[in-house]
C-alpha cells in the first residue's frame, strides 16, 4: 500500500498541533554510542513477534545524523521526576551526558540513563521518511527495568508525573 492521494483539504499545523497538544504522550531519550541521545514523546509498540517498537525523529534534528548508523540503540522510558533531563536531551548546544545527567555504558557501548522506569535495547529494523519526520523501528533484543515506576508524561506542552489511582 503506497502514499493515498488527498482527496480533502488538510488541517493547518496551529488546529493540528493544538488538538494533538491534548494527548499526553510518554516521554524517552533514544541513546546511542558516542554517546548521544535526543528525546522523543512518540514511542510505540509496533509488534510482538518480532519485538518491534517505534518513534519518531525531525528531519531537521542535529542529533539523528549520528544515531542513524548506529549498530545499536537504547529506549529509554523517562520517569515522573526526569523532566529536566527530557528538556535537556531535546535542547542544542548542550553536553546531554554531563552532570546532572546520570548514565553508565551498556550493552553494545550504548548509554543506559540512570533513574528510568525501563530501558529497551534494540538494533535498527527499518527507517521511513514520512512528512518532516523519520518513523524509526526498532528491533528491541533486550529491555530493562528501572527503580522508578511512574512514568513523565508530555500534555499541553508541559511536562507532568501519571500516578495511577490505586483501588
């Protein structure tokens, strides 16, 4: 199945980036060796068998270039308390690995972030350009877990804890 032709016109990106600005989206920083990471709020499950998982990068980030031919990459899941590291992994001109940013080298020479809910360890699976962004698979060949449990959220151009209500 190919790219459809539009039969309608499309949203303007204020409505589209307003309306998508009420669903809030778990929040990771994609790592790699080097090291080097961005963030990202569009991880999804792909698939079971195979485990696949996927995101999302800009076409005009400055990060990707050097992740795109990486053998390997770490997922990982931000917790509640990480949104100072998910704006520091998002900014430019930074040192995204130095203090207060904590991490230790794994699997592969990938970056593993310290205090995360999880991380998965995954090889490129496939890389398709779509809009002004790349849709990136991953191929996850190893997961984590983390000591924290409630995740960082992205809602409304903020960032926030869920804590699930306890019955």
């Amino acid at each position: 199945m190919g790219t459809r032709v539009r039969q309608t016109p499309i949203v303007d990106d204020v409505r589209f980036r307003r309306a998508l600005a009420r669903h809030a989206a778990g929040v990771v920083v994609v790592t790699g060796p080097g090291p080097v990471g961005l963030t990202a709020t569009s991880l999804t499950s792909v698939s079971l068998d195979p485990p696949l998982v996927s995101f999302c990068v800009g076409r005009d980030s400055t990060t990707w270039p050097d992740l795109r031919d990486a053998e390997s990459f770490a997922v990982n899941v931000l917790a509640g308390d990480q949104a100072a590291i998910a704006s520091r992994f998002a900014g430019r001109g930074v040192d995204r690995f130095a203090a207060p940013t904590t991490w230790r080298p794994g699997p592969r020479d990938v970056p593993i972030l310290g205090g995360t809910t999880a991380h998965l360890l995954c090889e490129p699976y496939d890389t398709v350009a779509l809009g002004d962004h790349w849709l990136v698979v991953g191929l996850v060949v190893d997961t984590g877990l983390g000591s924290a449990d409630a995740p960082l959220l992205y809602h409304r151009g903020q960032y926030g804890r869920f804590s699930p209500k306890l019955t």
